[in-house]
C-alpha cells in the first residue's frame, strides 16, 4: 500500500491569538513529521496556513484534499478554532477526522486569554454532529503529553484500517469446499454495502499459470525455491516439490497482480492436490509475507478479517490465519490456533526454520505445508463476519503460552475468559476461523468501524468501556 496521506487543516479564530495559533500550527507540524505520512497542508490556500472564518476557503481545502486523496483529515485547534468551516470541510472530504487542540494556558496577567482551544473543540464537536461526519477526538492536552501521543498514532492505525477496507479486492480462487457452508458469504451484498470486490477464477486457472511457470523456469523460480531453503528446512523435500511450490505461490501472485487485489482466498483442498500434487499451505504463508493474506478454505470473511488485521500495523506484522482448534489440556482460558501449514514464516519461533512436510490429514499427504510454532507474546484476534444482512468484527486480546506439540503450524494462546469468547463465537455471526497479528490493536480496530457504514465492532476484551476509557487516556 502507498504511504498514508493526511490533510492538515489547521483551525483557529479571529477574536484569539493569532501569534499563538501560528506557533502551535508549526509545533504540531513539527510533531508530526516524526512519523512516516505524507501530509497535505494548505500553505498554499491559506496564506496563514489556517483554516478560520471563511466558507469559500473550507471548499478549496475540501477540492485539494479530494483531488490528493488524501486517507484522513486532522483539524488542530490552534486557537479557539472555527466550528462550520471545519464541518463543511470535513463533510466534502469524507474521510476519517482527527480532532484535537491543545491544552490552554492560565490567563495572562492582565485576565487575556490567548486561545480557548477547549471551548472550541466543544463547538465544533457538535457541528461536526449535526453534518453527521464521524470523527475521532483525542482529549485536550499538551502536544508532548503521552495521551495525546497515543491518540495520534491510534488514528493513524484507523485511517489505515479504512483506507485499506474501502480498497479491499479479493482473488478467490476456486469455490468453497463443498463441506463448508460455514464460510459462505454474500458477494453482492459485500459489493453493495462495503464496495469489496471479489475477483474469482478457477482451479483450471492456476494450475495451468502453475505449471507454465515451472516449465518456463529460469531465475524467478530458482530465486523463490532459494527464498524457501532460506526460511524452511528442506532436508525432507524434493527439488521438483520446491519447483512446484515456489511456481504456484507465483502463479498466484501473477494473478494478485493483475487484478489488482490485496488478498486471497484458496480452494486449498482437494482438487488441488489431485491437478497439482502438492499443498498450497507454505505458497500462502509465502504470500502472506509479502503483504497479501491468504485465507485457507475460500473464506473470503477471513481474508477480509487478515487485511484489516495488517492495516492495523500499519502495514509492518505479517497476519497469521487460524482455526480455533481445541482448549488447553491444563489451562481453563487457553486454546489452541493452528492451520495445516499457512502461517508467515516470518513468524516462526525463537528464530528456527519451520520444516517442509507432507499434509497429515489427508490421504494423498501431499507435500506443500510447513510446520512449526511461532512466536507469543501479545496478539489481537480478529474475525469480520456476518449473516442476514448484518455485520461485526469480534476483536479480542490473546497471550502465547507454552503447550503440547501438535503438527501443522500453530500457538497456544491464553484469553480473559474462554467461556466468554467461546459464547460469542459460536452463537454468531462467527465461525471457527480467525486472524491473528503480534501487535495490541483493538483500540484502532474498534474505532475504524466508526468510519465503516454497516459494521459494528463486538469487543471482548477489552470490552467497549474499556476500549473508551483508554482512547480519552483515563487508562
């Protein structure tokens, strides 16, 4: 994905300082060209470089920021600020709004006040209601307080999340399996509600782009097979396995590429074994890596659920897919996520190469997964699903924890309550699929769904009070 663009519209007010407003529009500026964004600012509208009193000029912000299409918007109050420009401003651009000011200073000797930065976000909050635009607020603090560091790279991880929803193209390849009706999912109605584009073709499809892609050979493949003998112990694999391996996940990346997707989901059994003879797991887990999910039997919810997952880290921690498999022998709230042999490779533990197997369950134990552990530690779980036409995205946290071996790629993870999470799950939308990803954000998931007409976020834990207590900083 390109680097996350933000239009910077600083506010103020005529009756206020304006010295004032000029010095906090450079401190904030100065704050964030700490982060890698690419900001939009509007030097050259305004000769201020602020936004205040002046309808005309909220419309020519709006143009530019639609015209650089910009993810996210971010409205400081650099004084008391200017509640219908900002509205009117935010309305034309419909984009994610970051709303914040900071912290006023006692009065001067003489009983002056240089700005009432609170008073105004108070203003324009209810403006802002009124144009029913969503918006985030961060609480009125200094720049370098902590809360409101926090909250400025929350929003960023939301805008993430809803620039990469709103650009979700999904290459399915192949139907379900025909044993799983629990992944079936509305394609019109995902393109009517949410604009996700599902680009399907057929098993035939792959493995011939496979196999002209093996029998081409030449350095593509060879780098890719060397790219495995890198990250996966091969000692029990077939040169020609590798080939085939490496061929497909390209295969499956030409098609990626050319329809222009950020996601996958496989048909990963079991025609394929029959026209390939190999499994599609490690080919996933490599195509994961790179940035574009792959979900295991045609779950097109799960790809969707892998995407919002990566968004949330901005881009930077590869997503694992799961199944929710079986509890801890030992520990009440512990579970078990494991898939045959999809998960990254980046994520194996403790810095070991994952090893080339064959499938363990079915028949034919086709070669193709890999298998090993990856790392604990903090995990967020995610699942968008939904059914008669509405739809949530469960968030909860999770711990690694030590637990027995099993094949395929896995981790033992612990949560608050099982039982809790296992209510939700099974009573719905849910299935027994999951996104995972080694990084705490539920809080920049849950607030994306503000700006997502038709999704309702469903936290476990931490549960919504919870969630709200910490992005106004009380936790």
């Amino acid at each position: 994905m390109s680097k996350l663009k933000i239009g910077f519209a600083p506010t103020r007010r005529f009756v206020f300082s304006k010295e004032d407003a000029h010095k906090y529009k450079n401190l904030i500026r100065d704050f964030m060209n700490n982060y890698d964004i690419e900001i939009v600012d509007i030097e050259d509208i305004s000769e201020e470089g602020l936004l205040f009193d002046n309808t005309a000029m909220a419309y020519e912000i709006a143009d530019k920021f639609i015209r650089e299409k910009v993810d996210a918007v971010f409205v400081p109050h650099c004084n008391f600020g200017t509640e219908d420009t900002v509205a009117k401003l935010c309305r034309e651009v419909g984009k994610p709004v970051l709303l914040w000011g900071p912290r006023d200073e006692d009065p001067l000797e003489d009983g002056f006040r240089l700005r009432d930065s609170q008073c105004g976000l108070l203003a324009t909050g209810s403006v802002l209601r009124r144009f029913n635009v969503p918006f985030t607020y961060i609480p009125n603090t200094r720049i370098d307080d902590p809360i409101f560091v926090r909250g400025f790279e929350n929003f960023l991880r939301t805008a993430n999340i809803v620039k990469a929803f709103n650009n979700i193209r999904v290459l399915q390849i192949s139907t379900r399996p025909a044993g799983f009706w629990s992944v079936i999912c509305n394609e019109g109605e995902l393109l009517e509600r949410f604009n996700i584009q599902i680009f399907p073709i057929s098993l035939k499809e792959i493995e011939m782009k496979t196999l002209e892609i093996e029998a081409a050979g030449g350095s593509e493949v060879a780098a890719e097979v060397e790219k495995i003998k890198k990250v996966v112990d091969c000692s029990g694999a077939a040169e020609e396995q590798l080939k085939r391996v490496a061929s497909l996940k390209l295969a499956m990346r030409f098609f990626v590429d050319k329809e222009l997707c950020n996601c996958a989901a496989i048909q990963c059994w079991s025609a394929l074994q029959d026209s390939l003879k190999i499994m599609p797991c490690l080919a996933n887990a490599l195509l994961t890596d790179e940035g574009i999910p792959v979900a295991c039997e045609t779950d097109i919810h799960g790809a969707i659920s892998s995407v919002m997952a990566y968004a949330a880290t901005m881009n930077t921690k590869a997503p694992f897919f799961a199944d929710i498999t079986v509890r801890h022998a030992t520990n009440d709230n512990g579970e078990l996520l494991f898939h045959c042999g999809n998960f990254p490779t980046s994520l194996t533990k403790c810095d070991c190469k994952t090893k080339f197997n064959k499938h363990f369950l079915f028949d034919g134990h086709e070669p193709g997964t890999h298998e090993g552990e990856i790392e604990g530690g903090d995990m967020t779980i995610v699942r968008f699903d939904g059914d008669h036409g509405d739809y949530q995205l469960f968030l909860g946290k999770a711990k690694g924890i030590e637990g027995k071996f099993t094949r395929g790629t896995y981790v033992w993870v612990e949560v608050n309550d099982w039982l809790e999470w296992e209510d939700k799950l099974v009573t719905g939308p849910y299935i027994h699929h999951c996104s995972g990803v080694h990084a705490d954000v539920v809080p920049a998931l849950y607030e994306a769904c503000k700006y997502i007409p038709g999704l309702m976020p469903d936290p476990v834990d931490p549960k919504e009070p919870e969630i709200k207590a910490w992005l106004r900083g009380s936790i």
